[in-house]
C-alpha cells in the first residue's frame, strides 16, 4: 500500500484542506520585530536576569560564602547584647563588654577570611569592610597590604591600594607601596598609587613620584597627570 506522505513535505500531499492551507501559510510574510519591540524584550531579559534584593542582600551580609556562618553568629550575639542593653543591670556590664569583644573577633575573622577568599568580588568586599579598621588593627593592615601588593586581579589590588589611606606615610607600607609603584604594569594599579601618593603621601615620596613620571617609569597619560597636579600644588 502506498505511502500517503511525502518526506519533503510537512502536510499530506493527497489532504486538499491540509494542502490549502500550507499554502495560504507560504504566503504570510514573516515579519521581524520592530526596533521598539527588540529592545523591550531584552530589557525585560535583563530585568528578569537580576539577583532579587534579597539575594543581594545575602550577599552583601555574606551569607551566601564560606564564611556565612560567621557573619550569622555575629548578628545573633550583637542582637543579644543590644538586649543585655537595655535590661541587664550595672553590674553586667563587663558581660556586655566581653560579648562586644566577641563580636568584634568574628567581624574581624570575616575580614580576613574574606581577604583571602577564591573568589575576587569576595575579596573585594573584605577590602571595602577593611578599609575601616585597618588603621587600627595591625594584622588586618598587613593582609589588606598583602592584597595591595599581590592580588592577581586589578581592580582589587587597586581598591586595597586606596583603603590603606594615611597609612602610606608608615615607614613600612610606603616602602612597599612605593616599590609597587616602580614595577606595576597595570595603569589601574599605578593610577590608584599615583592619587594615593598624591593625597597623602610625604614630600619625600612625593619627590619620589616627580622622578618616576620624569623617567618615563610611569604610564605616559598617568605621569601627565602628576606633573599637572604636582604643579598645581605648587601654585
């Protein structure tokens, strides 16, 4: 018996109805659509593509990382010591001392956890939170330090670069920092030292800076830029 299909056909080549209507299919233009309709689809795809708030906020508070739990911990003994607060009596104060003392410990391990994270968004986060105790906290300077002058990304060597702030006055950190300012390839990392220098910098590094802009050491549209707020400043 004889097949009543046609394999190049998408219908039953002997059904008229079915036949009638492929064709009248084969005449509808195929329309794309507009520019307006294009760029509404594809904002709604980004839109939906968007962590949730709630997700941001997680992320943010750092439970969604290893070092959750911490971040977690720390919000329970903070919320339990603002209770202690304002219902224990006078003589309970050194226990509110040693729970602040707890808190500030877990903050602290979050810190450097975060400072040596896998992950460079995470270790941009612990440079951010970093960049508050740092001038306070010695261990915590050397490993913000240690991401200045060693992270293998950029923009958070450029970051840690900015957070240690005042402290490039320090015999120890202006040392290194300024030594990172002769080898760094990256004009992002130079950039980042130049306007560090710039603000806080001593007058010795600052005429260590001239020289380096001088030498052609510095990128060219970066040593342009010492040289014109340098002379500025002298105005």
């Amino acid at each position: 018996m004889p097949d009543n299909k046609t394999p190049e056909l998408p219908f039953d080549a002997e059904n008229p109805a079915e036949q009638q209507l492929w064709n009248a299919l084969g005449d509808v233009s195929a329309e794309e659509p507009s520019p307006r309709l294009r760029q509404e689809f594809y904002r709604k795809l980004a839109h939906a593509s968007r962590p949730t708030v709630a997700a941001k906020l997680r992320e943010w508070l750092g439970f969604s990382g290893n070092a959750g739990w911490l971040t977690a911990t720390a919000c329970v003994l903070l919320g339990l010591g603002a209770g202690q607060l304002f219902s224990a009596p006078a003589d309970d104060q050194e226990r509110l001392a040693a729970l602040e003392e707890n808190v500030s410990m877990l903050s602290r391990s979050l810190i450097l956890d975060r400072l040596e994270n896998d992950t460079a968004s995470k270790r941009l986060r612990g440079v951010m939170d970093a960049a508050y105790v740092a001038g306070t906290d010695a261990e915590i300077a050397t490993a913000l330090l240690q991401r200045a002058t060693q992270d293998r990304v950029p923009s958070v060597r450029s970051a840690a670069i900015e957070a240690l702030g005042t402290q490039v006055k320090t015999p120890e950190v202006g040392a290194r920092l300024m030594a990172l300012l002769e080898q760094a390839e990256s004009p992002l990392v130079q950039m980042a030292l130049v306007d560090l220098v710039l603000r806080n910098g001593s007058s010795e590094q600052m005429a260590r800076l001239q020289e380096l802009a001088d030498n052609g050491v510095l990128h060219p549209d970066i040593a342009r830029h010492v040289a014109t707020s340098l002379t500025r400043d002298l105005i």
